[in-house]
C-alpha cells in the first residue's frame, strides 16, 4: 500500500475506483476489462498512452488527461508529442505511424469506426489482436470519461494541478481531425 497515504501527490484513480465502488458489480467488470486494455494490452505502453491521452483531450475529461499526463510521460513521450497530441494527426512532426494510431481515434470519436484506408495503413503495423486491442482501449476509455464528465470526478495529487486555464481553453475548442 506504498504511496496511499493521506495527501500523497503520487496517489492516482482513488476518486474514479471511489465512485465505482458505490456500484460494486459495475466496478468488478469494469476493473476486469480495464485491467487487460490498460495493461495486459497487447499494445506498447507509449501506443495506449497516445490513444488514451488524444482521447481524453478530445473527450474533455480534464481527469483522464491530467491523470494521463503523467503516464504519457513515464512511457517516453515528451512535451513536442503531447503538444502535437492537442493538435490531431495533421501536426507537423509525427512519424506516420503515430499519426495513423492518432487518425484512428479521432476517427473512432468522430464516426465511431476507423476508416478502411486507416486501417489498412494500420494493419501494416499491428496484427489482429493488437488492433482489436486498440478498438477496446478507446471504448474502454471513452466510456470512462463520460462516466467521470457527468459525475465532475476531480482529480487527486499532481493531476490535479497539471491543467492550466490555457490548457482548459484549448480543450474546450478541440475536435476530431475527420
């Protein structure tokens, strides 16, 4: 239990896994399916750092973006990817390859489908499992921010603090490159 103390910046989803367990059942499944797409996936860690944070910032959820922020960094993404992860798959300087997995869900959030010329682009890159992993990871996490958009679940330690008013701004402007 290292790090669960009372005001430890380094606590992270005690408000998300605190709002599931007035719902124990839901929690258990939930936790379950989270568990395999968050981190048994078959997918890299960077790879589902990149969908859940472009998701997130498409989703608005200030909580799964702050919390993301984080993990984006520890699984090697620096601050030129997350800024070109505000901006969508167009932004100057992605390798084609993470604009596609980008491509993918703005597409997915957009026509909640990825197109056959994305995903055939994307086949080149990812065998079956990882690309049914890739689909599951954004429904996973779509469905977890609009659960904590409605329920306004506020982050806990440093995500808390990592969303500026900027930041706020530019993500209540954003859409889907599609």
């Amino acid at each position: 239990m290292n790090g669960w103390n009372a005001g430890d910046r380094e606590v992270r989803g005690v408000n998300v896994l605190g709002t599931l367990a007035h719902y124990p059942a839901l929690a258990k499944a939930f936790c379950t399916f989270n568990a395999h797409v968050a981190g048994a996936s078959t997918l890299t860690v960077r790879d589902r750092e990149i969908v859940i944070l472009r998701l997130s910032w498409l989703r608005r959820s200030e909580y799964e973006y702050g919390q993301h922020l984080i993990l984006g960094r520890r699984a090697g993404l620096d601050d030129d990817e997350l800024r070109r992860l505000e901006q969508g798959p167009d932004a100057a300087g992605w390798s084609p390859e993470d604009a596609d997995l980008v491509r993918a869900v703005d597409e997915l959030h957009a026509l909640s489908r990825i197109t056959r010329e994305t995903w055939a682009r994307l086949a080149q890159r990812y065998d079956q499992s990882q690309m049914l992993d890739l689909l599951f990871l954004v429904g996973c996490y779509d469905a977890l921010a609009l659960a904590i958009n409605s329920l306004e679940t506020p982050a806990e330690g440093d995500a808390a603090t990592l969303l500026d008013d900027a930041t706020r701004e530019r993500m209540a402007k954003s859409r889907a490159a599609v």
